[in-house]
C-alpha cells in the first residue's frame, strides 16, 4: 500500500524518531511504512490519521492493480 505519511511527517518537519514516538510505535515501523514495506494496522492507521488530521483515504492509497 502506498502513503502519504512521508510527505505528510516532512511537513511538519518531524523525523522518523519524532513521529514513532507520537504514535507510540518504533522509528523502523515508520520507516518501514514510509517505503511500503509494513501495512499498518487498522487501529495505527487511524492514530496516523488523527495526528495528521486527515481521513484514511487521504494518507493510504491502494496499491496499482
């Protein structure tokens, strides 16, 4: 699955470190969601999407059939 999460944490000028922490996961659990390796769960997507303020939709994107 794709994502913003990259593009959305550079915004608000947090690092890897920084976002784990606010969402109570390990800095490679968000690297490895950055690149596409790791699909989070239901309930940390939707603590992504609470921090960042935007609908699920708006962050994760189905991969291209």
């Amino acid at each position: 699955m794709d994502s913003r999460v990259r593009e959305l944490r550079e915004a608000q000028g947090w690092s890897q470190g920084e976002l784990a922490e606010r969402l109570a996961v390990s800095r490679q659990t968000v690297n490895a969601i950055e690149t596409g390796k790791y699909d989070p769960s239901l309930p940390l997507a939707f603590r992504i999407a609470r921090l960042f303020g935007q609908p699920l939709e708006a962050i994760f994107l189905p991969d291209d059939p």
